[in-house]
C-alpha cells in the first residue's frame, strides 16, 4: 500500500486540470453507477442527471424535471434498480423515476408533512426504494411505482430512535445508516425491517478527534466506504463537533462487520479551503468514486482504487 504522501502526490497532479465555475461546496450531492460500469452524478448545480464512463468522459446527460409541486430541481440523491431504472430524490420530499436514457416515467412524495425532507435513497435486490428522511429516525419502502410500503423506524441497541443522515444497501441485504447520537455519529447496520444489528463509531486513529460522517456508500462485497471530517470536540458534549479548514478529510473503509481495513487521504483543492467531501460511490469493479468541492473551487470527482491509490480526477461539467 502506498504511503499517505504518495497517494496526496498523485492526487495533486489532479489539480493540472484548471478552470471550472466555483460552486460553492460540491455540487454533486450522489452519485450511483449502472451494471456496465457507468456513472451517474447528481448535479445540483447544473440541475441534470450527468453520465460519465468510468475514464471520466461525458457520454450523456439529461435536464431534469420540474417537480409537480411547483418548486426548483435540486437533486440530493440518485439510486438504480436491478432494471436500471433511476430515481432521483429531491431535499423537499419527492422521488422521480427515468428510464436508463432518461425519459421520465413518474413521480411521487415521499415526505408526509410540510417541511420533511430527504437526504438518500438506496434500493434492494428486487427494486424496493427506500428513502432517508433526513435527520428523523424514519427510512420509508416504496415499491417501484411509488405505492409506500412501510415505514422503518431506526433504533439503537437501547431502543432510542436515531438521526438518520444517510443510508446504503449490500448485497447481503443489510440497510446501513449514518446517525447521529447523543455519543457523536455512528454507522448502523440493520435489517430491513430497522433492526440494529451492530454499530460502530468512525474515528482516525483514536488520538486525531471524532469524525463528522459526510457520505456513504457500500460495495458489491457489503464493505462500507465513509466520508469522513475529523474534528475536535469535547468530553461533555461529543455530539458537538468543531470542524475548520485544517481538519483532515479521509476516506474510511470497513468490513460489514465494522472491522477498519484502510483509509486514506483527501487533498485539498487549494490551500486554506476547506474541502466538501458531496458523494462517494463504488462501482462494480470496486473503484470507488469521490466528489468533491470547496467555496473557491469548481466540484470534480476523483477515482481511486478500493485500496485508496489515486487513479484519475477530472472536472464536473455545469
């Protein structure tokens, strides 16, 4: 494995590629790749669905749909099903379904009251959408065409519902979670009916802080892949955690068991910036996808192994 130096040397030959519009953080909040090795970003920015093949190149991309309810299209979530259809969650509560070249084929709410939002979806192996309401204890079932099939409440193992900010589903058909504690943010592995099966807490090395999980992803192996900002906090409060532009953003992977296997770096995009770490995402081939951005720097994705080596970067079209 190379070393932390090495692999921030090969990511700054990424910062060659000049130019791009500034959007104020990354405006890629998901990202999601189909059986053929394609990737699909988010952008919020741009409002489209982008397709990239897996060197980076822009194949397609398509302008999505105002929502029925009148308001703005900014896209926070993307998920495919096993028939490669797409969906697309919006913060304000409503999920949009495309064919794989996409042609819009319906919508619906998923949020029950005014002012509930999303933060992201996941789908399982029959094509059941699942939907994180952002910082609630609740994930709600769809079926492929919309029709709410229950409701998950998400529990720690002393019953007490959690914030959830994100979510994932593995092969092995397990939801994971990002939430927030009382004790800090923690990853939740549950069942799909919300029951919590183990739980653990991201930290770097024990001695550099608590980590402020700000994507997740899990692969074809159900190994878990975080975004992770370390920050500092103190004894008597560890849910309140003080970032700045200095704290080091990481890359963490763990088994499906919670068990550590690597990380890595992420370098900054200029110096005194604080990084963005919007969305990461694993392909079929186990390369795994970052997108990231800062208040001065265009948003761009950066690929790397699943061992953490920096492969190739490029910049997200706007």
């Amino acid at each position: 494995m190379e070393s932390d130096a090495q692999n921030v040397e090969r990511q700054a030959s990424d910062e060659s590629i000049s130019g791009g519009v500034p959007t104020l953080g990354s405006s890629v909040r998901s990202m999601v790749t189909d059986a053929q090795g394609y990737l699909y970003a988010a952008n919020s920015s741009s409002q489209k669905i982008q397709k990239y093949d897996s060197s980076g190149k822009l194949v397609k991309g398509w302008q999505l749909r105002k929502t029925g309810e009148g308001t703005g299209v900014m896209p926070i979530a993307i998920a495919i099903s096993p028939d490669q259809s797409i969906y697309v969650g919006y913060a304000e509560g409503i999920v949009q379904k495309y064919d794989h070249d996409g042609k819009f084929i319906l919508e619906w709410k998923s949020a029950k009251e005014k002012g509930e939002s999303q933060s992201s979806l996941a789908v399982d192996c029959t094509g059941n959408i699942y939907v994180c309401m952002g910082f609630t204890p609740y994930v709600r079932k769809f079926s492929a065409d919309g029709k709410l099939l229950s409701e998950i409440v998400v529990h720690n193992a002393n019953d007490s519902p959690l914030m959830c900010t994100g979510i994932a589903i593995g092969m092995d058909n397990k939801l994971y979670v990002s939430a927030i504690t009382d004790d800090g943010q923690t990853i939740e592995k549950c069942d799909l009916s919300g029951k919590v099966l183990l739980s653990w807490t991201p930290t770097s090395d024990g001695t550099m802080g608590v980590g402020l999980v700000s994507a997740l992803a899990v692969d074809k192996g159900s190994n878990v892949y975080i975004g992770l900002v370390i920050g500092k906090t103190s004894v008597s409060d560890k849910a309140n955690i003080s970032i700045d532009t200095d704290s080091p953003r990481l890359i963490q992977k763990y088994d499906s068991n919670g068990k550590a296997i690597t990380q890595w770096k992420l370098l900054n995009l200029q110096k005194g910036e604080a990084l963005d770490i919007g969305s990461i995402c694993v392909g079929s081939n186990s390369s795994v996808y970052v997108a990231i951005g800062g208040m001065m720097s265009a948003t761009r994705i950066r690929k790397f192994e699943s061992t953490g080596k920096f492969l190739a970067g490029w910049l997200v079209e706007q």
